[in-house]
C-alpha cells in the first residue's frame, strides 16, 4: 500500500506508534519481559518499540522519504506513578471536561542519511536507541515539568463548551439514526411487505 503511494506520488502523511499502545503497568510489564527476550536495557517511561512495522514502511517510503519526526509527549498534572490513560479518560473528557491542563511536545527531526537502514537488527538497535532517549526526556519531564532545553509555545487547549457541542452532535447523530430506524425498518418495510402479501395473495 505504501509503496502504491510512492509510485502515484500521492501527498500523506503516516503516523506510526512502534511501541504498539499506551502505557500502564500491564503494558510495561510486558515490555519489561520483551527487553529480557531481546537482552537489552528496558525503559520505565515508555514501551520498548517493535522494530519490523517501522522498518518496513521506512524501506517502501525510501524512495520518497528525507526523514522521521520524532515526537515525544508529557501530560501536566500527572505524578510519575500515574498511568495517563486512567486519569484522562474518554468519560471524564466529554461528561466532566477533564483535559490536561498542558500539553508538552518534544519534536526533532531526523534525516534519513542519518537512520541506519542497512539491516533490521541495525535498525532496531538505533530505534531502540531513540526510545532510552524518550525515557530520558520524560524522567526529565516528570522532574521539572518540562522537557530538557526545550522552548515554550502556548496554545490554547479545547474548551468545555466544545466537549459539551461534540457530545450534542454525537447524540443528534443517533436520534437521527434511530429516527430513520423507526420510519423505515418499524414502519416502511413492513407496509411494504404487507402490500406484497396482499398482491400475491389475490
């Protein structure tokens, strides 16, 4: 598929998690025993990557690609102990409007002369290399509040009211739908097949 928008050279943009999820203590546990597999140094901040889904799109995109981003994200207000996905959930976000008082990016981009691509084993150990460092920035994070050398933009984040007009929208959507429900598979349909009985039947 990737290659395919290469050769049609089609504009997009592919965001990728190689960790494979978000982070708690069952995930962690896991990585921690994926490290011992792989006899390397586990992480405490974030998941050991896979390695192969990355590399693969890395090698399809070749011909196209100058580079990765690299993107590292901190939630305010958390302690170190605090697994994000509890604290922020989808619940509390539309129903009680907790969000995040900040959200911090850590961003840098990475050319691709600089991505070793020769092997997976080459590849992965240089991926992995960038997940110690995403450890380091979020242990640093967890400790000031912000990440190392890093330069303050602020924007604005959503406000309750938004929330509260998506819920509506969202609830519209299925009264809407449950409305065409009623007409048509409670009401129209059985007409219709009514109708059909009464003409065969004569």
């Amino acid at each position: 598929k990737l290659k395919g928008f290469v050769e049609s050279e089609s504009p997009f943009c592919l965001l990728i998690f190689p960790e494979g999820t978000t982070l708690n203590h069952k995930a962690l546990a896991k990585s921690e025993s994926f490290a011992m597999k792989l006899g390397v140094k586990p992480t405490s901040r974030v998941l050991l990557p896979r390695v192969l889904g990355l590399w693969e799109a890395v090698k399809a995109l070749d011909p196209s690609l100058d580079g990765i981003y690299d993107l590292t994200v901190g939630y305010s207000d958390l302690c170190e102990t605090d697994e994000p996905e509890n604290i922020y959930t989808l619940g509390k976000l539309f129903f009680d409007g907790i969000v995040p008082k900040q959200v911090h990016y850590h961003l840098s981009y990475i050319p691709l002369k600089e991505i070793p691509r020769e092997s997976a084993d080459e590849f992965g150990e240089w991926l992995r290399g960038k997940y110690y460092e995403k450890d380091r920035l979020l242990d640093e994070f967890y400790k000031t509040g912000e990440f190392p050398n890093s330069r303050s933009v602020t924007k604005r984040l959503c406000p309750r009211y938004y929330l509260l007009l998506t819920f509506l929208q969202s609830f519209l959507c299925l009264a809407s739908f449950y409305g065409w429900y009623l007409l048509t598979v409670r009401s129209v349909f059985p007409a219709i097949t009514s109708f059909f009985s009464w003409l065969f039947n004569k």
